[in-house]
C-alpha cells in the first residue's frame, strides 16, 4: 500500500476509534477515583439514542451531542446511588445499568429505527482540508474526532497538572489516606462516576451522530466493555488512551479493508476481529499493569469480586 | 500553645477505649505516651486529632477550648499526626504526596511554584529526591516524607504513632534525633509507643495508660523502668516464659536449601537455613525486606522457582510439589485475618480447616461443632461460639484460635510470622508458651519477629533478613543490638 | 417495628417482598409515564404468562433456557466468580451440537441425539473454561473477559449460518437445514400443557447442585475459595483446578440450554436462537441468591414475563424492548433494597 493507502487506513481507524476512545477516557476517570462501572455500554446506548434522537429533531449535530452526553451522565447517577449510597456491589450494578441502558435505549429508540440523519458538516471542504500535504488526510477526520483529541489533552493536564488531579488520582489510590486529610472520597467518586457518565454518552452520540449517522438497537455491540477492558491496557493513563485506542479502530478498519479487498474471509469471521485483538492485548498485559503501582490501588479488590 | 485534654472518653461498643482521661501537653515538650497494645493510646490522639470525636470531655489549646470535628480542624490549629499505617501513597511520587497534604497548593502545578512545599524535604528527609515514587522509598524513608508532610503544615504539635516498630536500630536512633530537634524548636511531641527505650532516649515526660485510663505520669528522666513496667501491664503476675534448652541434636530437622522465589514487588534469593528439632530460629530484620515471603516460602504457600524444603530429609515443598496442608507443618502467618482464617466462615469451619480434605463427602458438621467447641475451650478464645464467623473475632482471641488449629496437635516444623504483633502481654506470653511447648517436644520454629528484645531473649540462633537474603546468622551468644541493627540496616557484618 | 423484622421468617422474606414492592413500584410509574395504565398492564401481564394452555406452554419453553443459564451463573458465582458468559456458552454449545447433526443427519435417535447433546456440552464446557483458565492463571476479571466472549461466540454462529453451514434451500435466510426429530429433546405432555425433557432435567439438575453446593464438602470448599482464596489452599484447595472445573461445568449447563434452543425450539442453528437468555439468567441467579431451589420458581416468572411481553406486544402495543427495562428494573430494585438490609443490619 502507499502513503495515501496508509493515511486512508489511519483516518478509518481513528473515526472509529472515536467513540471507543471518548468511552475509554471517561471510564478511566472514573476508575482513577477507585469506582468501576461496566455500564458504560448501557451509557454509551442512552446517549446514542438521545443523541440521534434530538439531533433527527432539531437538525443540530452538537445539540445531539450534548444531549446525549447528559443522557449518559444521568443514567451514571444510578450506579452511583447503587454502590456509593446503598452499598451495592461495583460489579453488578454496573451490569445492572448495563441492562437498564439497554433496556431504556431500545424502548425509547424504537421509533427512530431506520431514520436517517446528516450529521456533522464534513471538514473536507473546510480551511483544514485545504492545508497542504495534510490537508486531505485531516479534512477526512470528523469534529467528534478533533474533540475527543482536545479531550484527552484536557484529561491529561487536569490529571498530571492540576491540583484537583491529584487529589483525584489520589482517591483511587487510597482513600483512607484521602480521609487522614479530611477530604471527601466519596463526593470525588460521585464526580468521577458522573463524569464517567458524560463521557461516555457523548461517546455513544458520537457512534449515531457522528459515525453511522443512524440508530439500532445495542448498536453499540460491546464497545462499552471493551473500552472498559482497554482503560486496563493504558494503565489509566490518558496520554496513552489514544494509542490503545487506536489498536481497537485498526483492528475493525483492517476488518472492513480485508473485506473491500475481495477476500475470502466471511465477514462475520473478520467481525470477531474487533473482540479479539483487544482481548488478546488485554490478556498480555494484565498481569504487567497489576505489577507495581500501576492499577490504582482501591480497583484491585473490585477486580477480584470482592468489593 | 499548652494542650489540654480533659476527661476524654471514647467507646467502641463493648469497649471503653478511653476513660475519662485527662492530660497536658506542654510547649516544646516531648510527651511518652505508653502503655500496651488496646491500653487506648492510639485512641485518645485520635481524638485529638479529629479522626474520632470522643463521647465526652474537652480539648483546650492554649486555655481555650477548641471543637476539633475532623483532622482538617486538627491540621488548622496545627495539630499534626503520623501514623502507624503512613498515609503517604505508594503509587504517587514524594512532591504530589506533599502537595497533596499541602493545604495551600497551587491549583496548577509548574515547574517554579511547587517548590515551597519542598523546603523542608532536605532537612527532615535528607537523600530523598521529590520525583521518586514513594514505593521506590525504605520504610524509614518514608517515615520520613510522612513528617515532612506533617510538618509542612507548620504544626506546632506532633503527634508520632508507634514510630519505632517498623524501623532498624539505626534508623530508631535518627529518629530519637530529630524528635529532640523538633522539641528544641518550640514544637511539642507526643510520642505514642510500649517501648521503654524510646521513653529513655529522647522523651521529658512519660503518661502511662492501661486499659483505657491514664494510670500515672512522671518526669522521663528520673524514673524507674520496673515501675514502669508494672504499670503498664497490671499486675506482676507474668510467670517469665520458661526459655527452652538449645537442640541436642545438630542433625536438621528442617533445610531450607537455596531458596528462590518472588512476587511482584518482593523477591528472594539464596535461602539456606538449618533448624534442627527443638530449635528456635529466629528471625529478624526492618519490616519489608521479605519476611512475609520468606514465611510463604517455607510453607509452602507460594511457587517456589528454584531450591527446596526438606523435613527430616524428605523433600515437603519445591518447585514441583507444594503441600501447604501437611499435616507436620504448622503455619502462623502475619495478619490472621486476612491470612490465617476466612472472616466469613464459622469458627468449626475455620479450625477443621487442615482436615477439610479428609473429610466425608458429606460431612456430619455437628461433629465438627463439637471438637471446635472443646479446642476454643481449650484455648481460651472468646466468645465460645462455634457458629461465629471468625472475623467477629478480636485481634488476640482470633490469634488464640489459629493457634488453636495449628497448635494443638504436635507438629514438627512450625512457622510462626509476627505472631504476637499488636497483642497484650497476656496473649503475647500465650503464644510464646505454646511455641516453646512445642520446640521443647522437638518441632523445628522457625520464627520471624519485629521485636529484637524477645528474640534476643527466647532464640537460640538469630537470622537476619536483608532485601531478600540471608546477611547472617548470629548464635544467642553472639548477638546483640548492635550486630543485629548493623545487619539489619547494612547487609552485613559490622 | 425492629423486633418485627428481626423474625426469621421476615428476616429472609424482607429483601425479596420489599425488593418486588419496590419493583412494581417503579414498573407502574414507568409505564405510567408512557402512558400506559400500569393495573392493566400487570393483569395482561399474568394473562400472558399463565392465562391459558398456550401462553403457559410458552413460558415453560422459554423458562428452560433461562433456568440452564442461571445455573450455568450460580454455580461460579459460589466461587466467587462473576459469570456473564452463559449467552456466550449457549451459543457455542448450539455450534458443537450442530456440528453432529450435519455430520451424523440420518442416524438414529439413540446414536444422534447423545453424541449432539454430548458436543453440546463440551462446546458450552469449552467455551466457559477458557475465561475460567485466564481469571486462574493471569487473574484477568472474568465479568470482562466472559461479556466479550458472547460477542465472539454470536459471530461465530453467524459466520457459520450464513456462510459454510447455510442451508442452500433457504433462498437467503441464514439457518442450516431443519434438525431431524432424532436430534430433540422427546417432548413431554401433562394434560394440555406440553414441554420436553429438558424441563425435568433442568430442574433435577438444580436440585442435586442445591444438594451438593450446600451441603457437601465440594460445596463448602466453593465458599472458602470464595472467602479467602489463600486461606482456602492451606486446606490443601486449589484455585486454579476448581475455577476451571467450575466455570466448564457452568458452561457445559448453558451449552444444553443452547442445544434445547437449537433442536427443539428452532430446529434449526440460526443467528437468534437466545433472546437473551445468558443475561435474563444472570439476572435469576442474582434475585435468586445464587440459591439453585429458588432458581426454579424465579426462572419460572421471567420466563412468565418474556412469554406476557409477546402477548403484550400484540394486544398493548408495547414494544418487546419492555421487558428489558422490566428486568433492569427487577435487578436494581432487588440489588438496592438488598444491600439497604445489609447495611442496617451490621448497624443494629
């Protein structure tokens, strides 16, 4: 393949990417405060349905966005009544937003079935698809792509930079330790789980807004989970969230490509390859990012079942 | 600013941890505050410093009386704790954990406006760089970071939490130092700890507590370490732990040979230790150099990756076969709680535990009620419940019962890792009499203890522990403090 | 009013009565809110699950997979070990079992039927050994690993009904050929209502698991490893043998659900042969305390629920997608009144 072959493949990746990699970031902020919620992918579902919903109605791409990044904070705020204010455990009532998700997004997504809406304006006829040599590879990139880029700047400075970073990071470290200096983990891991929430609804707006430009129900297909499983992988990091990111978007652009291609594969068998290749590289290093201080410290018992 | 604290009490259920006490604490003065372990020392500086609020009584600072709600109010009137478990995160690196702690931290973190919280980082944590990780640090370093944090906040008073029990000689001696030093400096301290020699070194009072009340105070310089004693402990009526005989024989009842194994953060290497029948092997070194490893090793509880176990000539763990259930072997690990039972299950179930496989496919479970009813009879643990879920257990009772299981039957290699950490003298000589017992009827002990002066009383042979390895052994005869702390905080002989 | 609920039989009845109170509670505001009259909506509820022969037979066939599936999530979950891979392990043991029957299609039933059911479960086995291998060996989280593996087993299937398996007389419709009656669960007929013979095994099946998980010794050493897994190897227990052992046997249990969904429901392999059941039969096992007796009544009622939102569907117009939201709904309720009990519990 040449140059323009490859620039054509990156870009496929990242728009794909996308989504996966607004959902991993928010999750990792969350995970950073010591909480894990598998219900991003029933977020990520409420706020692809309220996000083509209101963008089908009002025309305005980034309304839906909006939208649908409330959408997913609010559903987040079960997870946080169940396992901050009753005391549920992480795992299942994660799963339990999960199948409200689901549930809730298939319900009220059902009239929206088979509507189609235009989304963003492309960038390619914009200043920036004018830009010399680069020009045609960024013009191909969408507006979700650029903001989820500013987004994992904004991650990476609030985390590494900031004061408010650190005491974030610290809860999920310890939050006795928070506690010794009279903070207040729990008001953090509300924060962290709502921000969760936002983030990955907007993750979810993305993929219907943005990607297909269409709504099916658990249109989403395991993206959630799978960026939960991928946040592992950046050792919940932001700087790396991109990169890793990047392995799930190449992994169903290399799917799509071998298909255009006229191979001989089934495209359902190539349809695995997206599960796969992030399975494998969470399997490989699972047992690296346990070693020393990377998983915050408060995750390692809820990984283990018992928190 | 003088503190007074006027009848404190404070009560966690059934227990009366602090019984109406009352104490002052003087300007630039260093306070012992002794007394044993559950004697409620911890407690009333927790109160103090806003971790608990106590059920009654009054806190002055300066004749005034203060509200101190939570160790935020604490760190504004200056008060400062550092505690047992330090609260300085691993994972983070020294300058965020004292940025962390710094109540005025800069909201953005650049390059220049981050240096005033180092300021005080060269002269109480010399060699500490900021940027290093903390799990990078030795304990007493991070001890030291710990203070620093503490100090950050221009404290005035500092409050120390059993600081010497985790650290080496040495290190305990850089410690006296610098607590004199902050006393020279106007601030107070209150030094929380049960041993004596830290009263001696560099406190100018001593309040001793037991049992929940303040029993007595006194100048530190004039007074008398028996009197002391005593009134920490009660009454005399301690029989002195019957020392057993060294081994008759030197044939090795136990080998380790060449012993190699390693988690993820610890490791060790080159293991080769003899314990022949009867033998207490001691085994000493700062917290952290691999101790719980080494007792996991030679129980067989973790992989080994190469060397082995031998007991009485016969292969009982290595690379390939690892039988942490034999029956010959018996095993105290550190932290019962979390190691030696399941908190969940029931007291019979817990101590039917190195049987469990031997058991019908469908156990008759009042059987195993029954003989769980007669052990805990046996052994003193309350309460008698054989239903009980063993976490309900206090520290010294759940001590009782593991030793109950591994104790009761004669066994002919025992480990025994910290086995009386945070225990009263009562149930420290308890467990000591049943190790002896044991030893005296011919079973290897190997046993691993922070506490020099009872290994220095009751072992025939000291090992020292240094990152990993063996750096010595010394006989009853040899060893001493000095030799032991050299070894310890240098990895070989003086 | 503490002493009341400090009676044993109200003790154990509360989080289940208040949990169904709470349910039913936020079920009539939803529908409520969708302008839906929630009083018409349960009684067409019941009529749709149990109302007459047809709908009750329904029920019965939708309540096999789903009691196969919350076994398939129990048996682990006395491990400790958060299992969401029956959907998964249904599929992949429909896949094994179908396997024979293409290859073996005219034998008899004796011949057929043992060996597709016997592929079955070593398919639904294989399929729930291998999370169990990872989370045993390199700790990987089995909730994780379990969820990504349903969607690689769907498209699996897919693959092979709409590729090399696809039954060249079905003019596009992505299914293999029509299982022979050899290959089927016998039916079973109890007056008008009629089922197959994987109801009654689903059901010994789950009392004997009762028997053992609680009483026996095997149980008991499925608690420890839960409790302390450390603590559990100085009684001579191995994590690694059990958590595989378990998680294949709780494959091997969803793998038969996929079979009676294959041969008897379909009767063919084709891309929906679950509507769910993997997750539904997560939910059972939770409301049911991961306990195997009450598994029976509890995967009873939703498989009541799934049969009553056909019917609904028909007769409301409300959508299917609702009984989605129901057992979320379900869950939370439980999962919150729950962990409030507990909580005030330790308190007093």
């Amino acid at each position: 393949m040449n140059i323009a072959a490859w620039f054509g493949l990156l870009s496929i990746a990242l728009l794909m990417a996308t989504p996966v990699l607004l959902a991993m970031l928010g999750e990792m902020l969350t995970q950073r405060t010591g909480i894990v919620n598998l219900g991003v992918e029933g977020q990520m579902l409420v706020g692809a349905a309220a996000g083509f919903a209101v963008t089908y109605a009002s025309g305005s791409p980034w309304l839906g966005m909006l939208v649908g990044a409330l959408a997913g904070m609010a559903l987040s705020s079960v997870h946080a009544l169940l396992c901050l204010g009753l005391g549920v455990n992480q795992i299942a009532s994660g799963l339990a937003i999960f199948f409200l998700g689901n549930g809730l997004s298939a319900f009220y997504g059902a009239p929206l079935v088979g509507q189609q809406i235009s989304g963003f304006h492309s960038l390619a006829h914009g200043w920036l698809g004018h830009l010399p040599i680069v020009g045609s590879f960024l013009g191909q990139l969408t507006s979700t792509v650029y903001l989820a880029l500013i987004l994992v700047l904004l991650c990476g400075l609030f985390l590494y930079r900031t004061q408010w970073g650190l005491v974030w990071r610290a809860t999920g470290e310890s939050a006795d330790a928070l506690r010794m200096l009279g903070k207040k983990p729990v008001a953090l891991r509300i924060a962290g789980i709502l921000t969760g929430g936002l983030f990955t609804g907007l993750a979810g707006a993305a993929l219907s807004v943005d990607y297909t430009r269409t709504w099916v129900e658990q249109m989403t297909a395991g993206r959630g989970l799978l960026a939960v499983g991928l946040v592992i992988v950046a050792r919940w990091n932001p700087w790396l969230a991109l990169p890793v990111a990047l392995i799930y978007g190449l992994s169903e652009a290399l799917a799509l490509r071998l298909q255009s291609m006229g191979a001989d594969i089934s495209p359902y068998l190539l349809g695995t390859l997206p599960y796969l290749v992030p399975l494998v590289v969470l399997l490989l290093s699972y047992r690296a990012s346990q070693r020393g201080t990377s998983m915050p410290q408060e995750l390692v018992g809820v990984f283990r079942g018992m928190a | 600013m003088k503190v007074e604290l006027i009848d404190i009490s404070k009560r966690f259920g059934p227990v009366q941890a602090n019984d109406a006490v009352s104490l002052e604490i003087g300007e630039g003065e260093v306070l012992a505050l002794l007394g044993e372990n559950g004697a409620g020392k911890s407690t009333l500086m927790k109160v103090l410093y806003g971790y608990y609020r106590a059920d009654s009584g009054q806190v002055l600072l300066g004749g005034r009386e203060v509200d101190i709600a939570s160790p935020r109010d604490a760190m504004a009137l200056g008060i400062g704790m550092v505690f047992q478990q330090f609260s300085v995160i691993p994972a983070l690196t020294v300058l965020d954990n004292l940025l962390l702690a710094y109540p005025d931290a800069p909201l953005w973190h650049g390059r220049g406006n981050t240096a005033k919280v180092l300021r005080l980082l060269a002269e109480f944590a010399p060699g500490v760089a900021p940027q290093r990780l903390v799990s990078e640090l030795s304990v007493g370093q991070r001890q030291q970071v710990e203070l620093v944090k503490v100090l950050n906040l221009d404290a005035r008073l500092i409050i120390l939490d059993e600081p010497t029990s985790v650290l080496a000689p040495e290190e305990v001696q850089r410690l006296h130092a610098v607590v004199r030093k902050l006393a020279d400096t106007g601030r107070s301290v209150v030094f929380i700890t049960h041993k004596l020699e830290d009263v001696r070194a560099c406190a100018h009072r001593v309040a001793v507590m037991r049992v929940g009340k303040l029993v007595a105070q006194a100048d530190a310089r004039g007074m008398d370490a028996a009197k002391l004693v005593t009134l920490m402990v009660g009454d005399a009526s301690l029989k002195p732990v019957a020392q057993t005989a060294p081994p008759a024989s030197a044939v090795a009842r136990i080998s380790l040979r060449n012993l190699r194994c390693s988690t993820e953060s610890l490791s060790l290497e080159g293991i080769d230790l003899d314990i022949a029948p009867g033998e207490v092997l001691g085994v000493a070194g700062v917290s952290g150099n691999g101790q719980d490893l080494l007792a996991d090793a030679a129980t067989g509880m973790v992989n080994l990756q190469e060397g082995d176990v031998l007991l009485d000539g016969e292969v009982l763990h290595s690379r390939d076969t690892r039988q942490p259930h034999d029956a010959r072997q018996g095993y105290i690990p550190e932290y019962p709680l979390k190691n030696a039972v399941a908190a969940e299950m029931r007291n019979s179930l817990n101590l039917a535990l190195r049987g469990l496989l031997r058991l019908p496919l469908f156990p008759r479970w009042a059987k195993l009620d029954a003989r769980a009813d007669a052990l805990m009879e046996r052994y003193d643990v309350r309460p008698r419940q054989s239903g009980l879920a063993s976490g309900r257990l206090s520290g010294g009772n759940l001590q009782k019962l593991v030793i109950a299981r591994e104790l009761s039957e004669p066994r002919q290699f025992i480990v025994a890792c910290y086995p009386t950490m945070g225990l009263d003298l009562h149930a420290t000589q308890a467990v000591y009499d049943e190790l002896f017992r044991q030893a005296a009827a011919g079973a290897a002990i190997l046993w691993i203890s922070e506490d020099l002066d009872d290994l220095l009383r009751y072992a025939h042979r000291i090992a020292v522990l240094y990152h990993g390895r063996i750096a010595g052994v010394l006989t009853a005869g040899e060893a001493d403090r000095v030799r032991l702390g050299h070894l310890m905080t240098h990895g070989e002989a003086a | 009013m503490k002493s009341f609920l400090a009676l044993p039989w109200v003790d154990r009845a509360f989080v289940p009565v208040a949990g169904t109170l709470v349910f039913l509670l936020l079920a009539a505001v939803f529908f409520q809110l969708n302008g839906y009259a929630p009083l018409q909506i349960f009684s067409q509820m019941v009529q749709g699950a149990f109302g007459n022969a047809f709908s009750t037979n329904t029920t019965l066939s939708k309540t096999i997979p789903i009691l196969f599936c919350a076994m398939a999530t129990a048996l682990p979950a006395r491990m400790g070990l958060v299992s969401v891979g029956a959907e998964g392990q249904l599929y992949f043991g429909a896949l094994t079992g179908t396997a024979v029957v293409l290859a073996i299609t005219a034998a008899p039933f004796w011949e057929l039927f043992p060996a597709a059911l016997l592929l079955a479960l070593l398919g639904g086995a294989l399929w729930g050994a291998i999370p169990g291998v990872l989370r045993a060996a390199l700790g990987v989280n089995e909730t994780i690993v379990t969820i990504l593996m349903n969607y690689i087993a769907i498209k699996i299937v897919e693959y092979a009904v709409y590729g090399p398996w696809k039954d060249a007389a079905n003019l596009g419709w992505p299914a293999t050929i029509a299982f022979p009656d050899a290959a089927k669960f016998p039916s079973l007929h109890l007056g008008a209502l009629s089922s197959n013979w994987a109801l009654v095994l689903a059901v010994l099946l789950a009392i004997v698991l009762h028997v053992l998980v609680e009483k026996s010794r095997w149980g008991t050493g499925l608690s420890l490893l839960r409790s302390n897994p450390r603590v559990a190897r100085m009684a001579g227990l191995s994590y690694t043998r059990h958590a595989i052992a378990v998680m294949a046997l709780a494959g091997s249990l969803a793998g038969l659900a996929g079979w009676v969904q294959a041969a008897n429901v379909q009767t063919h392999l084709q891309p929906d042969i679950s509507s769910g059941y993997g997750y539904i039969g997560f939910l059972v096992a939770w409301l049911a305390g991961q306990n195997f007796l009450r598994i029976i009544p509890l995967a009873l009622i939703m498989g009541g629920l799934l049969s009553s939102g056909d019917a609904l569907q028909l007769f409301a117009q409300l959508p299917f997608s609702n009984t989605l939201v129901m057992q979320a709904l379900l869950f939370i309720s439980v999962l919150g009144v729950g962990a409030w009990r507990a909580k005030h519990r330790s308190v007093a």
